[in-house]
C-alpha cells in the first residue's frame, strides 16, 4: 500500500481518518444514534429532510460507510429532537 503525503492511498478513495469509522467508540455512537430515531419512530427519509440531505447520507452514517464529525452529530441530535449532554450520558465510554 503506498500513500500520497496527504494521507490518501494511491489510486483508491480513503482517507486514515477513516480509521475511527472501526472504533467501537464510534459503532456504539452510530449505534444510540439509530436507536433514538427509531425509538421516535422515525424513518431515514424524515431525519434526511429534517438535514437537508438525500436519504442516502443517513443511511450510509447509519450502515458506517460514512463518518460524522461534531458539527454534524449536533445537527442530528437537534433534528432528532436529543439533547447532546444526554446523548452523551448515554454513551457507556464517555
């Protein structure tokens, strides 16, 4: 495997920060994630448009195919309606 020096590998599409996607961290926040908008009953394409997002955005959040960074874990919890200290509280590694 060789890598550029901006951290991408030569001739595919991944980035090392990709890396956290792995994290049993993330996968238990991932996973509250889809358990509070599913516990509000709500599907994919309503939290999209609540994001401004096509469906497919959550959905590949949701399947770990894509990461979110905090900006964007504070717009889901606001259009899930969750307060982010009790997200939080939520996570048994916090």
């Amino acid at each position: 495997m060789t890598l550029s020096r901006f951290g991408i590998i030569k001739g595919k599409c991944c980035h090392l920060w990709m890396k956290t996607i792995h994290d049993d961290r993330y996968r238990a926040l991932i996973k509250l994630l889809v358990t509070e908008r599913e516990q509000r009953e709500m599907t994919q394409i309503t939290l999209a448009q609540r994001l401004s997002h096509p469906q497919s955005y959550v959905a590949k959040v949701e399947n770990l195919e894509r990461r979110l960074d905090v900006i964007e874990l504070a717009d889901w919890l606001s259009a899930l309606g969750v307060e982010p200290s009790e997200f939080m509280r939520g996570l048994a590694w916090w």
